[in-house]
C-alpha cells in the first residue's frame, strides 16, 4: 500500500466566485505546481488520482432540494441570483458552472475517502476540499456543497463504525458540526478563532453536541492574536486524548490555513511552521489510533502566495511519508512562474521561521486561569472531557 493518494484535476479552478473574491481558484493551482516542483509527486509514495463529480441523487443525501435545484439553475444563469439559499450574496456569488465546479470537489473528497478505506492508500489529500460551511439547506462562507460532509458519510456507509473529524481552519466548522450534531458516530473537533471576533459567529465551548450524541461536538475558540505556541498547546491539550478515547476508524480532517498571521480575513498569528507541526500530529495520531487511516483535505486560505502553496505542499509531503525541511529553498522554477503569473515575489523558504524549533509547553506543566488561551482550553475540557470519562485537570 502507498502512502498517498492526492486527488488533482486542474477542473478544480473552476471553483471560482469572480475577479476580487478572496478565494481566487489560483491557489489551488500554486500549490499543485509547487508541490511539483519539489519533487513530491514523483515519489513512489504518492500518487496523484482523479476524481469524477458526484451525482444529484449522492447530493440528496445531504443537501435539501432546494438548494440543489437553486445552484443548478444559478449555475446556468448567475446573473439571476439574489441570495435564495445564501448562494448570490457576497460570500458566496453564483458563478457559470458552480454546480458542476463544487459537485467535483465532493467526488474528489469521496474518491480520497474511499481510497483510505479500501486500503488503496493509507492516507488521502484534497486540497480543494473542506468546504465546511455548507449547510443542509443553504450555502455559506464561500461553501456550496459541503464536500466533508459526505467524506465523512461516505466512510461510515463503507463500514466505518466512528469517524473523528478535526477542523484546523481559523474559521468554526459549524455546517460540518450541524450536520452531524445528533450522530453519536461523529466526533467533531474545530479550533477556530473565537466567534466573538469572527465568522460564523459560532462555535463555543458549551457547544457540545445533540441529546443523541452528547460531547461529540468540540469548540475551542481561541483569541484573536494567538500564536503557534498558543495554538499548539491548544491542539495538545484537546484534540489526542479526545481522539484516543473515542477511537474511531479513520481521521478526517480540514487544514484550512487562514489562521496563518498573514491571511487578511482572520487575526489569529500563526506561521507556516506551527501549521506544519499540527498537520504532523495530525498524522501521527492517525497511526496512533486508527492504522493510518487519514484523510486531509484543504479549507480556508487567502494569502494566495505566500501562504497557501507552501501550508498544503507540506500537508501533501507528510501525507507522502516525505517531509519537507521548512528550511528547504523554494524552487527557483516555481517563484519564477509565480512573478510571471501574479506579478510578486515568492518565498524564499519553505518555512517562516528559519532555524527556529516550533515550541510549545504542554498542558501537564500546569494550568494559568489568568491566560486568555489557557482558560478557553479549560472551558473546552469541562465541558467535553467527562462525556467521554476522561478528567478535564489532567491528562
């Protein structure tokens, strides 16, 4: 069995809300061809797999009528839309195409996912998934069809008996969360800047799931500011002993990575590193836990070069079982196509931080009530650890 599948189709790009709309379908393309560049996808480790858009009746199995009905027409004639299930607002315009453009990125989260469980390939990458807005009835924040959604269905129709999600985007993953909010099968996990600051103005600590599935819902909602060390000890303190004690089949997770300091959506301040730290523990906790099976899929992001290239191409080398050294130089092919492309300098580095570990401190060196991090991870703890008999003092 390989490492990875890395699901790609240039048809991808297509996903494309219009001139000026932060989520400029560019960046997928970028972190393709750099992660090209680097070598990646000549590894024996990692092959790159096709997907195929899914069709209106896998979409009914989520999504309401309506909506689908709604972008399949808007698709047609964009001009018509004026906001009828959210699609045609700012966030989310309707665009030529949109229905077949975002029906791909659910075939290609169900294709890694179906990969991962057939044991085709241990782990599987789509980066032009984590669509985690979309709700049943009503697209969102960019997110028409909610891709993780039925990567997520789709393992448990398989066979999968629990499935674990976690939600590193800076934004809360609320219709991932909604979705699954009564399914005791479903564990989802958002860190996510503080809904007090932030879009979708959701997703808090006491936020812990339906009367059918109490303590699978986990928020922790961070201050705006919060650096990797923050973060990191945020992740440490929650996401593994959740995971472990809820052991399920397979990970699912979303790396959406505007939580970076230099994203002009978000104000949440960490580094390409801090990012590459968490999608390695990620990964490791899927080997820990449940064989391997992982899924990684894309999310949120809006610094289109200097951020979003780099994040996923060291997302897609630790899928491949080849990590980069963040002090790796940039290829010089790559920062030239992209001065052609979009006109600015590229990074020089494969990181931001140089030489410079990543450091955290662990929860176990104690807890500070009067740090704003800390007492939201506490927050999280109390109100989730003992649903699933773990004690939120200690580890």
């Amino acid at each position: 069995m390989i490492a990875a599948h890395v699901v790609w189709d240039q048809r991808f790009t297509a996903y494309d809300f219009g001139a000026g709309h932060p989520m400029d379908p560019i960046r997928l393309d970028l972190t393709y061809q750099l992660s090209k560049h680097l070598g990646l996808f000549a590894q024996p480790e990692i092959e790159v797999v096709a997907a195929e858009p899914v069709n209106e009746q896998t979409l009914a199995s989520i999504h309401s009528a309506e909506l689908i009905r709604t972008v399949q027409e808007l698709s047609r004639e964009p001009s018509a839309a004026n906001g009828q299930c959210g699609v045609g607002s700012m966030d989310t315009p309707a665009f030529l195409g949109m229905h077949e453009a975002t029906s791909l990125a659910v075939g290609a989260t169900v294709a890694a996912c179906r990969s991962v469980w057939r044991g085709q390939a241990e782990h599987g990458v789509n980066i032009s998934g984590g669509l985690h807005h979309a709700m049943p009835g009503r697209a969102s924040g960019f997110c028409v069809y909610n891709d993780v959604a039925f990567g997520i269905r789709e393992l448990l129709a398989l066979g999968a008996r629990r499935v674990a999600y976690v939600d590193l985007d800076v934004h809360h993953g609320d219709g991932v969360e909604t979705i699954f909010w009564n399914d005791p099968r479903v564990l989802t996990i958002s860190m996510h800047e503080s809904g007090r600051f932030l879009f979708p103005g959701t997703g808090f600590a006491a936020d812990t799931g339906g009367g059918a599935a109490p303590g699978t819902a986990v928020n922790v909602a961070l201050p705006p500011g919060t650096t990797d060390r923050g973060w990191l000890r945020a992740f440490h303190a929650v996401v593994p002993a959740l995971v472990q004690a809820f052991a399920p089949d397979v990970i699912v997770s979303q790396h959406g990575c505007d939580s970076h300091r230099a994203d002009p959506l978000a104000h949440l301040e960490l580094t390409i590193d801090g990012m590459q730290a968490a999608a390695a523990a990620v990964h490791r906790l899927s080997h820990d836990v449940c064989d391997g099976r992982w899924v990684a899929l894309g999310g949120g992001g809006y610094e289109l070069v200097d951020v979003v290239p780099r994040a996923w191409s060291h997302l897609i080398a630790i899928a491949g079982h080849c990590d980069l050294d963040r002090g790796a130089v940039v290829p010089q092919l790559w920062r030239d196509m992209v001065l052609g492309r979009c006109g600015v300098h590229a990074p020089l580095r494969m990181g931001d931080l140089g030489a410079k570990p990543v450091e955290y401190v662990s929860w176990d060196s104690g807890y500070d009530p009067d740090d704003v991090v800390d007492a939201e991870i506490m927050q999280t703890r109390m109100a989730t650890f003992p649903a699933h008999g773990l004690d939120p003092h200690f580890d």
